[in-house]
C-alpha cells in the first residue's frame, strides 16, 4: 500500500500512542480519521465521536470515517481500555468488562465493520502489547485482553484474505507514563533503553506498504519478549 494518499482510520487516535501514530500517518501523506470517545482531539484529523465498547458503535464509527473520507484503505485500531493494575485476587467482572470491551471486542467489531468497505490490498493492524504475550500478572484483564488480540488477528488474516492484509504491532516501552522510571523499564529490556513512540509509527507504516506480510506479530520492544 502507498501511505500518499491512503484513507486511514485510527480508532484511539486523539491520545497517547494513538495519536502519535495519527499524526505521523498523516505527516506521510495519509489521509486520517480518528475516534474519540468524550471529547474533540486536535482538530488535525477528521474526527468521529464513539464509544467503541459499544458493537453498534463500532459499526457507525467505521462507516462515518468511510463516508467522511470518501472511502477507506485502511485501519489501525489503537484504542484500548482497562489498563488497570488487578492480579487475580482483584479481578470483578467490572475490571474484566472494562479490560476487553474497547481492546478486543471493539477490535473485532471495527474488523467486522471495516472488512466490507475497505478496498482491495488494504490492510488492518491491532495495536497489542507485549503484556499479552509475557501474561503480566500484576494487570491480568488488561493482558488477557490484548492476548485475545493474538487469536482474532490470525482468525482475521485468513478469513480476509487475500484482498485484506491483518497483522498485529506489540509495542514494548515505547511511551512510558508520567510515573514510570526511564531507567527501571530499560533495564527490562536487551537494547537497554526506553523506545519512543516514533519506533512503534515507523513500524505500523511497514506494515501497511509490506504488501506480502499478513497474520504476523511484530514485538517493537528493544528485544523484551526475548
């Protein structure tokens, strides 16, 4: 795919790692969409109001961006919630809800929504995270929900191709929050530094111009998961 001109959606795409990947789609050219689900972002981007823990949601979501962009290309579904810190002692069914309704299942009803408008040799990508593949114990609903996003994304692979590309980005460290130690979380890490977000942008723009790769998980985590 050519990111000049391509009509992206990125759900999440008015905050943190979302935005980031937002704006440097549209740096290269992209012509971007994003979701937000309480207020206006940067007025950058075309901007489309949604709750995306809501399936019908999802569905109006994608076919605004879709219309508002006069057609689709593809989409990059950063949105996520329920990053909290629960082990299994704490999990409730609130915690779980709140950890799976916008990372997975608005991951699967954005796919569902997305698959009969984008057009052919367009790619969608899930935004993961390390933690659903090391399983952290200390934010057990957050990783089994971008666990789950393993399975769908393969699920989807095939039953998208060939005329839709669906592969999986596992950022490590790349942004870490106001409370976390730069030199703590380097020391996890075999690079032996914190990433940035442009490590993980550069990595979505791959994987929508590598237009023989689908179903794979690329890790952007200075080597974590080794």
């Amino acid at each position: 795919m050519e990111i000049d001109g391509a009509r992206i959606l990125v759900t999440g795409g008015g905050r943190r790692l979302g935005a980031a990947i937002a704006d440097d789609l549209a740096d290269a050219g992209a012509r971007v969409a994003i979701t937000h689900h309480t207020a206006p972002a940067t007025g950058r981007h075309v901007e489309v109001l949604a709750d995306l823990s809501d399936p019908e949601a999802c569905g109006r979501a994608v076919r605004e961006a879709h219309d508002l962009l006069g057609g689709l290309d593809a989409v990059v579904h950063a949105a996520a919630s329920g990053f909290v810190r629960a082990t299994l002692t704490d999990v409730t069914p609130g915690l779980f809800e709140d950890a799976v309704s916008v990372t997975l299942r608005g991951a699967l009803f954005i796919a569902q929504a997305a698959a009969p408008l984008i057009s052919d040799g367009g790619v969608i990508i899930l935004i993961g995270d390390v933690a659903g593949v090391d399983g952290w114990a200390s934010y057990l609903p957050h990783s089994i929900a971008k666990g789950g996003l393993r399975s769908l994304t393969r699920a989807l692979a095939r039953s998208l191709a060939p005329a839709i590309r669906v592969s999986l980005l596992l950022p490590g460290p790349v942004l870490p929050g106001p409370d976390d130690d730069p030199d703590r979380l380097a020391a996890t890490v075999p690079l032996q530094r914190v990433g940035t977000p442009g490590d993980a942008c550069g990595a979505v723009r791959f994987l929508l111009a590598a237009d023989y790769v689908t179903g794979i998980e690329l890790p952007v985590d200075g080597g974590r998961l080794l």
